[in-house]
C-alpha cells in the first residue's frame, strides 16, 4: 500500500535524523469546503507545454495549478484521475490515461496522483480523486483501447455474459450498469486509491446513465439485463430497475471507502435541477434515497449553472430546493457554480441572464447567497477559468468571508 509504506519510510528516515519533516500547511476540512474541479482536458494545458513529460515537468506545472487555486480563494481541488474507463495514477486495474500519456496504455516514468496528492497537501490544500463510473471511451472504436483495458478483454471474450458488461449507445461505449462484475470492477478501482494514496476524498460528477428517448429508454443498452431480472417478475419499472443499479454501486463504494478509511468522503455531483433528475429517461438517480441516509455519500453537489434571471431554473430556486432536500440530513450540501458561462452571454435564456453572464459579478453573487443561507460549501467549474475576472472578484469575496 504506497501510502503507507511511503508514511512508514519517512518516518524511519526523520527518527534516524536523515531526513528533516516536510513542512506542509494543513488541509482545509469538509467544513470549510471552497473547492474547483480539474478536469481530463486540463492535463492538455500540461501535454501542450511541457518539453518532457517526466516528474519534474509535472510537478512544476501542477504546483503552479495548486498555487492558482490558493489565489483564487479555493481551499479544496477535485482531480479527475478516471475520465474513460483509464487512470491518471498508477493501477494495475485500468490503463494509463491518454490525457497523461498521450495515448491510452503508455507507460509515463511517473505516478501524477502521487505528485498530485503532494503538492496539494504541501500547500494546504485538501485533494479528492474524481472517477467517471460508466464511461469508457468517447467513441465506440475497441481498437483505441489498449489491449490490457477491462473493457477490451470483455469485449473479446468468449464468453457472451462477459461481452454483455461493455455497451455500444449512441456513439460511445459504457460499462454495463447492470453487470455486478462491473460494479466491482469499479468498487476495486475506489478501492486502490483510497488505499495507496493519501487523498481527502473520492468523487463522482453527473455521468451514470446516458440520455434515452422516449421511444428507446426500455428497449436498448441493459434493457436486456432488466427483462431477465426477478425485479422485472416483480412489477419493477425499468427506471426503478436503473435506480437500483446505481444505488448498489453508491452504496457498495461508500462501504468500501469507509472500511480502508473512513476520514475519505465520498460525494456526487448530479445535474442541478431536481425535476430533470426524476426523469425515467436518464440520469437514474435515487437522489432522495442518497440524502436521506448515512450510507450512500458524505456530501451532495448539485451543478446549479444558471443565472438568477434563468427563465425556469433560477439559481436562488434551485438551490433553496436542494437546501430542503438535505435540512434534516447528516449529508452536507455543497453548490457548483459555473466559471465556464461567464463573459458568455450566449448562455443565458432571457435578457436578464444573458446581461448576468455578462456581468463580472455573477460567481460572487452565488457566493455570497450560498453563505447566506448557511449552505456547506461551493465548487467552482472548471480550473481553467479561473483566470476569468468573475473569479478574481469571487477569490476577493471568499479570502474576505473565510
């Protein structure tokens, strides 16, 4: 286990006096949560720029990528480590990322988690490792995968029940949702992080399901797994049938984190607004069952990504909405804002969104109302904004709040 050999070897080292303790500042709490998420195509600002992709490229630019976030008023950053089914660290269950290797399977001479993880705490800042459940590819080409991915060898297994865990939907492909092989393969995945590297947290955004039609949702991808299943026999709906999938593996992750570590949370991040969230053609996420117990996640991020002028999900709504859900719950609330939208006007659905966007205020206006009403905390998309003037604005409302 990397981390706690690499714990046991230091401290061996500072007893005999051959090394002096690493002076990190101390990483912020889930109490405080201030936090930006660095997603796959954030490395290619790193691929784009670096003259070797070797350790002490990667180490420079990502302690300038932590550096930005303390400017910025961010005390937290969420790393995406499993964008397609691959890993930006080192697994002996999934492949190395292209994001960081430049094609899927290549060896790179160093471990990005572990200089992730280091340079974060280093700086005082807390680390969660995000992860993409299902999807493994944005295309349905098995030939890009590299020959060692799981999703490759069930694909060119003999053996039908093992094709099954891989599906081919609307020109992408997804580890079946419905297959416990599956389930475990990603709960293994949890697993191998939370034990070998020090991270705060494990993350989930959004991606469980993709979109069905309302002429399709019951008739393709694990239609055919629902079809044959006791629940089915039982009078389950499909969409309760898809619920359940994703509850198993909720709750089969939460388990699992809290028996390697229980200090790691474990949080999702859904689409923000609710109604869509109930919709028997996507998503198929039991959001009311998550929050109403202990057992599925630490914390819940909604990405509420309109303006407070948004013609039928006002951010003020949304949020007070969500706010309800969770006020008799142990699960903290924390708000996902959107960085990307501002200065695009393009975004907004009336006038007075379109004039908000435009604005350089927006993102310390969320702020200041997630404060406000007591709401645990708030996550900023995405890192490469973060230069934006609505993000020096909120960085200035922040260091001035906390």
């Amino acid at each position: 286990m990397k981390k706690r050999i690499t714990a046991v070897l230091l401290a061996l080292l500072m007893v005999c006096g051959i090394l002096a303790p690493v002076q990190t500042e101390a990483a912020a709490s889930s109490d405080d949560y201030r936090a930006v998420w660095f997603s796959y195509y954030d490395y290619e600002e790193y691929l784009d720029s670096a003259d070797s992709n070797n350790a002490s490229e990667f180490t420079s630019f990502f302690r300038n990528v932590v550096s930005k976030c303390k400017t910025r008023g961010m005390n937290r950053i969420i790393v995406q480590v499993r964008p397609t089914g691959d890993a930006i660290y080192d697994s002996d269950i999934f492949p190395t990322s292209a994001y960081i290797s430049g094609k899927q399977g290549r060896d790179i001479s160093y471990d990005p988690l572990e200089i992730m993880v280091e340079e974060a705490h280093r700086q005082g800042l807390a680390i969660e490792a995000w992860i993409n459940p299902y999807r493994v590819s944005f295309n349905t080409s098995y030939s890009q995968l590299s020959k060692d991915n799981p999703a490759r060898k069930w694909h060119e297994s003999s053996n039908a029940s093992e094709r099954r865990n891989v599906l081919s939907y609307n020109g992408q492909l997804y580890y079946n949702p419905s297959k416990p092989e599956v389930r475990q393969l990603i709960i293994d995945g949890v697993e191998e992080i939370v034990r070998n590297y020090d991270v705060d947290g494990i993350h989930m955004d959004d991606y469980f399901y993709p979109s069905f039609s309302s002429s399709n949702y019951n008739k393709t991808f694990d239609a055919q797994e629902y079809n044959a299943s006791t629940e089915k026999q039982n009078g389950m709906s499909i969409k309760n049938y898809r619920r359940k999938q994703v509850n198993k593996l909720v709750k089969g992750i939460k388990k699992a984190i809290d028996a390697i570590d229980p200090d790691v949370v474990f949080g999702i991040s859904p689409a923000g607004n609710i109604d869509s969230l109930n919709s028997k053609y996507s998503y198929y996420v039991n959001i009311k069952k998550w929050t109403n117990s202990t057992k599925f996640v630490d914390y819940i991020a909604p990405q509420i990504y309109w303006g407070f002028s948004h013609k039928t999900a006002k951010f003020d709504r949304m949020t007070d909405r969500w706010a309800d859900m969770v006020d008799q719950s142990k699960v903290k609330l924390y708000i996902g804002i959107p960085a990307y939208k501002m200065g695009q006007p393009s975004n907004g659905t009336t006038k007075a969104e379109r004039k908000e966007l435009k604005s350089k205020t927006l993102l310390k206006k969320m702020a200041k109302y997630v404060v406000k009403n007591d709401i645990d905390g708030i996550i900023v998309f995405d890192y490469a904004d973060l230069n934006k003037t609505a993000c020096k604005k909120l960085a200035k409302y922040l260091k001035k709040t906390y």
